[in-house]
C-alpha cells in the first residue's frame, strides 16, 4: 500500500542554518506530493506541492523535487529563521488508486534557535 | 472569509458524554475529511465524504459517526467519550477531481476528564 516516511525529530537548528527533512514515499501510481507545515496551536497549511516527476515545488524559501528514481521528496531551505519553528508533515496523494486519500508522515518538529 | 472553520475551537468534557464537533468550508469543495492527531502530531484519518457519500472509513470505532447534512458541511458526532479521544481533530476539503491540495480547518482541542 501507499506510505510515506519522513525524518524523525525534533530538529533543532540555529538561524540561518541550512535546513533538510527528508521524506521518501511507496506508491502504487503517479502520486502528487506534498509538504505541509504546522504553526504553534493552527491548523496544516499547505507548504509546496509536486505533481509528477522531476517537478519542484517552491514557497517561502522552502523547496522540494519530485524524484521518482529515488522515491523521495526531501524539503530544503537555504536559511531558516525562527519564524520557521513548526511541524512540518510530508504527504502523497494517489488518485485514481485512493480515491484522494492523503497519507500523511509522522512530522518532523522544526525549532530554530536565535 | 474563513475557508474551513470548525467550532468550538476547544472541547473540555466527562468520560460517557456525547458531542459533536461542526465543520463548514465555503471553497465550493465536493469532498470533506475528518481527521485525528495524538499527542505526537501522527495524523489519522478517520472519514471522508465526497458529494455527502462516504467514501473512506477507516478503522474507527462505530461512537464515531460522520453527518453531512449538505457538500458545505461535514459534522462528527462522537457518543459515549472515552479518555482516549481527547486529540485534536481537524476537518479538510478538497477537490475530488484529481489529486487536489487538501485545505485544513484549525482544529478543535478535545480533552475528555
């Protein structure tokens, strides 16, 4: 079945550091994929997103590509600020097998320290 | 102008009890999804219905029930509250057509004494 694996946390950086959390997917079709965050006490919001091979999703920073070959979907940021302190969830989505079921990872927590 | 928002924000109750949890999205989405996050952030899936059909119930206990009086509105009635299912619980929706971004409403806090 469909999965995602996403790094364990927490991760805890020092600002302006070079951030990676990576995440690596098993699906049976042509997933889109997805980064979303989580602020303190809110709700998901979506982050990037990819939807076939190769493609590079990129907001605020924040950017992920699409590797088939290597069935991952590793998020970068080049300098994180604390702003960036949060929980960020790893997803794919594998209509037409799941009926746009999304399977979310574990979360990694983000906390970047002044 | 909120796009999905859930009331209460925030659900204080004794074990036995039975509540209900409301969703409403103005996005104009034909599917709606109930989810539940533990105490570790793990995110669970329990229901979504497209079109006011379910399609997706995963293994949740049956005091659990989705109602959906019309495709804007995705409600979660929960009967007879056991300690474990204080969690946040969060409503999305999204397009079905494709594999669309899911949009998250901001959760509702339920802690059962």
């Amino acid at each position: 079945g469909d999965s995602v694996t996403q790094m364990e946390g927490p991760v805890t950086l020092s600002e302006e550091a070079f951030l990676t959390i990576n995440c690596t997917y098993t699906a049976t079709g042509y997933p889109s994929l997805f980064w979303y965050v989580q602020y303190p006490g809110e709700g998901l919001q979506l982050l990037l997103k990819a939807t076939k091979a190769d493609d590079k999703g990129s907001n605020k920073g924040f950017e992920a590509t699409y590797r088939k070959e290597t069935t991952s979907f590793h998020l970068e940021k080049g300098s994180v600020q604390v702003s960036d302190s949060a929980v960020y969830f790893c997803a794919l989505s594998d209509l037409p097998n799941t009926g746009n079921q999304f399977y979310f990872g574990t979360g990694t927590s983000l906390t970047v320290i002044p | 102008d909120t796009a999905v928002s859930q009331t209460p924000k925030y659900l204080v109750t004794q074990m036995g009890n039975d509540k209900s949890i409301k969703c409403e999205q103005n996005l104009g989405h034909d599917t709606m999804y109930w989810y539940k996050q533990d105490s570790k952030k793990f995110l669970k899936i329990m229901f979504s219905y497209n079109n006011k059909e379910l399609i997706i119930n995963e293994t949740v206990p049956n005091r659990f029930s989705p109602k959906s009086p019309d495709k804007a509105h995705l409600n979660l009635h929960i009967n007879s509250l056991e300690l474990g299912d204080s969690a946040v619980y969060f409503c999305a929706s999204s397009h079905r057509t494709g594999q669309e971004t899911q949009y998250f409403g901001p959760g509702t806090r339920l802690l059962v004494l």
